[in-house]
C-alpha cells in the first residue's frame, strides 16, 4: 500500500556512518521500479542531513540504473565545498554495489530577499472545481491529486498540447522542512512523459512500460520558496520537445495564491522497445 507516510519513510535516509546514508526498502510491487522523483527527494534529503546549517537550493541526478523497490539503497554523501554561503555536494546512489544515480545539489545559508519577481501563473481551473483522480502509479494514500481538463487520461483518441496542468495536496504535515521539499520533489518525474504523449494519437501514458519504453534519465529542480506540502500545489508540466527517442520538459510548482515555489527540468526517454542501433541491426532498451 502507497501511503504518505511510507513515501516519507523512503526518503528520509537514515545515517550509516559519517556521509552515508541508507534508504529502506519498499517491498514488493507490481512494477519493480523505483521512480526517479523518488530518488531524487532522498537526495535532497541526504544533503540537508549532510549540511544542516544550509537549505538545499537545487538538486539534479542522473538515473544510469533501475533500482527495485524490494531492496535498500544506499547513499554516500561527498561535500566538494562547504562554505558560509553556499556548499555543493556530490550524492550517489547505489543499490547491490551498482550505481543507479549521481547527483549534485547546491545548497545555501537562505538570506532574505533583495528583490523579487517571480513568473505568473497559468490561468487553470482550482482545484476546488476538479475532482479527484485516481491515477494508474500514482495512487498515494493520503494524497490528493486533481488534473486540469482531465488531461492525464488512458482514452489515446483524447489529443492535446504537450502539457499538464496537476493540484496535488498532502493530508499529513512533514516534521521537518527538507521533508516538504522531498515530497514536492517526488512527484515532478510523474508528468512529463504523458505530457509528451498528449498530441500524438494512438499515444497514451498507459502504454509505458508495456508497449512503449519510457523512463526518467534525468531531473533537475530548484526550490524557491519553503513549500507546505499540505497546502494545494499546482504542478505545471510542459514538454518542450519530443523526438530521437527523448524528451524534454519543462515546469513550475505554484501555491494556490501564485507563489512559485520550485522549478524543475525532466529529461525521459520515449521509444519502442527494439529500436535500429549504428550497427544496421536491432537493440534492445531496458526501461528505468
């Protein structure tokens, strides 16, 4: 069962010793995969344990490897600079001594503003107008999560534009801030290849993982503002290219009011499962 509190018990890694850290396994599920978003929230988490004076700014990771939910993985923390203003570190992942991730997070001592402006937000419904879905891997109890138009959609005939407007809300408060962030984090990965599928028929996000190859190779995400996981977000997905077998997004998390708390970029892969290699034959492509 998908809860919110087992999605927290996930990424809040726990210390092994100095700069390592261990996220527990999930268990056995029906795919045996361990979603990018989710790897990249105990990321930001390790880093925030790692360097607890400082606020994570940004984390990106590139995902080389699938990592199964039924077993630990482990997370070796390596600070290339810490300073008064900002530091970096470098967080690997590994699961049975093979590598599944690498990322760089920047971190920083959070001085108040200066000047700020932010970018408006779209004019979507409110969540209060939509209902709420129940989406096909995305199903967390505790969780409430409300496309706009009802765009995330199994029905291959319904075409649109390479976006997805999604209100998601956490009934549960986070103990700590890097937990906020973490859970906002999870679900940026979750969008972007179905956006990608949008206005292309024959095409739907159901066919992942069955009839077409699609993962997350890569995820980059800024945090902004201190987010309230508890309080309505509006994840605001738009692919800004598809083709070659990838594609790319772009998006925004948004309070309810038009805060912009985060931004991020999702790389994926998109593409048959037996594809021409530079050799005139055929390869195969196992999906993350």
């Amino acid at each position: 069962m998908w809860t919110q509190a087992e999605l927290v018990r996930l990424m809040d890694v726990q210390p092994l010793t100095a700069g390592r850290y261990r996220a527990p396994a999930h268990g056995p599920t029906e795919r045996n995969v361990v979603e990018a978003g989710q790897l990249l929230g105990a990321a930001v988490v390790a880093s925030a344990k790692q360097v607890p004076h400082q606020r994570v700014v940004s984390a990106s990771m590139i995902f080389s490897r699938a990592a199964a939910h039924d077993a630990a993985l482990d997370l070796t923390v390596d600070l290339l600079r810490g300073g008064r203003t900002f530091s970096s570190a470098q967080v690997r992942v590994h699961q049975h001594d093979s590598l599944c991730g690498a990322a760089i997070v920047l971190l920083d001592a959070d001085p108040p503003d200066l000047i700020r402006s932010t970018a408006p937000m779209p004019e979507v419904d409110p969540p209060s107008r939509l209902r709420s879905h129940e989406l096909p891997g995305a199903v967390v109890a505790g969780r409430d999560i409300r496309v706009v138009g009802d765009a995330y959609t199994d029905d291959a005939a319904r075409v649109g534009p390479p976006e997805l407007f999604v209100w998601t809300r956490f009934q549960d408060e986070p103990e700590h801030r890097y937990l906020h962030a973490a859970l906002l984090t999870q679900s940026t990965t979750h969008w972007t290849v179905a956006a990608a599928l949008r206005p292309h028929p024959d095409f739907t996000q159901s066919m992942a993982h069955h009839s077409l190859s699609a993962g997350i190779t890569m995820a980059t995400i800024t945090f902004h503002d201190t987010a309230d996981v508890t309080q309505w977000l509006l994840y605001a997905t738009r692919v800004i290219y598809a083709g070659r077998g990838h594609a790319q997004s772009e998006g925004r998390v948004y309070t309810e009011v038009g805060g912009l708390l985060a931004s991020y970029s999702v790389h994926a892969m998109v593409r048959g499962f037996d594809y021409p290699n530079n050799q005139g034959g055929t390869a195969s492509r196992a999906v993350l």
